[in-house]
C-alpha cells in the first residue's frame, strides 16, 4: 500500500542534527540485496528533471515547482513502460525550505506513483557548477549542454567542516521522513563523486580528498535512520571496477558501502557490458545509474538489451528536451551550437510536445519493459 503520509521534523531541530556512524543501521548483506531485488520487477527509467527545470534547484523550489508539467511527462514514461526515475536533490533546498522541499518530495512521489513509477533519490553531485545558489536560476546558455546544473555540496561547503554536521542532517532528515515509504526505490548518496566538474569549470583543490572523508558519514546517516531502501553512489570513470587494487579511495567507500551496487557507462556496448561484468562480480544487485550518449556509441539499441538480459536496472540520461539542454553534446562547452543542430541528439527520448525523437527507441524500451525478466524479445 502506497504511504502517503509523510513526518515533519522540526527544522531547528534538524539542521543541528548530529549523525554518530554507531546509530546506523548495517549495510544489507549480499543475501538480503539479493532477496530484495528478486522481488522487484525489472527496472527502466531516466535520469529525470522536467524540461520546464534548468537544475533541481528550479524544479524544486517553491516559485518554479511544475506539478502538471511533471504529471504530463511521467505519463509519458509511463506510457513506453518506464517504472522508475532517478531524481537529483540540493542541500540548499532543504536548508532554505526544509518541509516545502519535503512536500514537494512527497507530491512528487505522489504523481510517479500515480504512473506506476518509483524515485530514487539523489543527494549530493560533484558534476557543474561548484558555486550552487538558491534563488532563481540563470536562463540556459544557448547551445550549450547542461549550463545550469550545480554541484552540492560545491566548492566552499565541501572543504568547511563546520558545515558537515548541517550535511548529515539534511540526509538523515529526509531519508527518517521517507524510510518506510514504498514509493522511494532507494537513496543515490552521491553523484559520481569523484569527478571534477566538467564543463568549463575551475576544477575544485583537493576535491578528492573531502568527498573520500564526507561519503562514508553521508552512508551512515542515511543508515540511522533504518530505510527500507538501499543505499548505493555509482562508480563512472576507468575500467577496473573488480580489482581492489586499482580504486581510489572514493571507489572504495562506494564499492564497501553500498547495498546495491551502481555503475555509468556512456561507451560502446562492449565496454558496458565488461563494466556491467566487473560490477557483477561483486555478488549483489546491479543498477546502471547513467547511459545513453549517442554521439559517444551508448545507445538504447546497443546497450538497454544487453542491461535487460543481465537484470541490471536501466537509467538513461535525459527524458524530455527543455531547459537542460543535453539533447547537446559535451562538446558544446567549447563550441556552442547556435547556428545549427548537432548531427544527432546526445541525450533526451522525446521533444518537448511528447513526440518521440526516434520512435524505434519508445518501441524498445516498451518491448524490453513489457518482457519477462531476463528476456531479450526479438524485435520486428
């Protein structure tokens, strides 16, 4: 039975909050991973912001939240089989709006599970912008992929470690809110932690360093607060997943902590399915979290038959095309495109009205989806 009842935590109360690595709860074993994900369906989505949004700041916040704009687009989702989203969140909503953040999280959830959808939620991202702020949010840079996204907790907060202590709290807070909520498929701890920024940014100092120290106690005070759900952060540069010796000490934390293990993959088929091998080897659950550039060789033909056939959950990137632009390739940060149209879109499945960008793409998504788990149907 879907909850639809949330708590609401005093707001001085939680944004002093102190998180003790002792309170968590113990990381699922392999066993427990593996007994929860047989008893989900096979899972397909995007990574979800709606085309009406440049960032989750401005999906969230209470002056541009698009309740009917996300209601006509997830039933869009749901209309190709899609049933889950993967949803990016902001420390800086929650620290200027704790309970309309949470209200908004709720009534999200509300319409997914209106279209038979589940969230998996984000905290934290080291991609963009380091320097998020909360307010409105600058126009896209035309031509240009992903101009708005921000990092949290960006480059200041990352190294003010009078400032951890409020970044606990907000994880332990929203997860204590939604521990026991079905709707939540689970709780994405940090964005490809480990990397720089992209874009035309100036690299943060030390980057590394803080995240290796902050992402165990993010795990741990979403493990206080006992959810239901798994916790996971993904693992998305090299190729050595499977050889301890060969991760940093972020990909540490990620690979030891995790409940259900996750991966990007934005190659060849090939290469994802040797990455979806290495994570694999591990012996839990395997979601890929983000794929599909089709500039760059991922795409929905090479690669979602191939997720399908090994049960891994599927996320692409990018859903409808809007504000965030990344129908435009990653190159666009150094040569906008604003005389003329990429070749191909990068990321994105359907324009702005709904319309698909390449129908054959809805039909393999909804065939996949409609399939027994394991199962690749033939197509047409």
């Amino acid at each position: 039975m879907i909850r639809r009842t949330f708590l609401l935590a005093a707001t001085a109360l939680a944004m002093t909050a102190a998180v003790s690595p002792a309170q968590a709860r113990d990381q699922w074993t392999k066993a427990q991973a593996n007994a929860w994900y047989a008893k989900q369906p096979w899972m397909v989505g995007a990574n979800y912001t709606p085309a009406t949004a440049i960032n989750q700041l401005e999906m969230f916040q209470a002056e541009t939240w698009d309740p009917k704009r996300i209601d006509l687009e997830l039933g869009w989702a749901e209309a190709m089989g899609m049933n889950v989203m993967r949803v990016n969140l902001h420390h800086l909503l929650w620290e200027t709006d704790a309970a309309g953040l949470k209200r908004r999280m709720d009534e999200f959830m509300t319409i997914a599970a209106k279209h038979k959808i589940k969230t998996l939620w984000i905290f934290f991202d080291s991609c963009w912008d380091p320097n998020p702020v909360a307010g409105p949010q600058h126009p896209p840079i035309p031509g240009v992929h992903n101009s708005g996204s921000v990092q949290s907790p960006g480059a200041d907060r990352l190294k003010d470690a009078s400032q951890y202590g409020k970044l606990e709290a907000y994880v332990k807070d929203l997860v204590t809110t939604f521990a026991k909520d079905d709707r939540v498929l689970g709780w994405d701890v940090w964005n490809e932690p480990n990397n720089g920024g992209g874009g035309n940014y100036k690299p943060t100092p030390d980057k590394n360093k803080y995240v290796a120290l902050l992402l165990p106690r993010f795990f741990a005070a979403a493990r206080s607060a006992n959810p239901i759900q798994p916790l996971t952060s993904g693992v998305w540069t090299g190729d050595h997943w499977d050889d301890q010796s060969k991760l940093d000490a972020v990909e540490k934390v990620q690979i030891a902590q995790s409940d259900v293990l996750s991966f990007h993959d934005y190659s060849w088929p090939e290469t994802f399915e040797r990455r979806a091998s290495q994570m694999l080897s591990y012996g839990r659950p395997v979601w890929c979290t983000e794929y599909m550039a089709r500039g760059n060789g991922s795409t929905f033909d090479g690669t979602l038959p191939i997720g399908k056939k090994l049960n891994i959950a599927m996320f692409n990137w990018g859903f409808v095309d809007g504000k965030m632009q990344t129908r435009l390739p990653w190159d666009s940060w150094k040569k906008p495109y604003t005389f003329e149209e990429p070749t191909i879109w990068f990321h994105e499945i359907l324009y702005n009205d709904g319309k698909p960008y390449r129908q054959a793409e809805v039909d393999l998504i909804k065939r996949l989806a409609t399939s027994p788990k394991g199962v690749v149907p033939a197509g047409r």
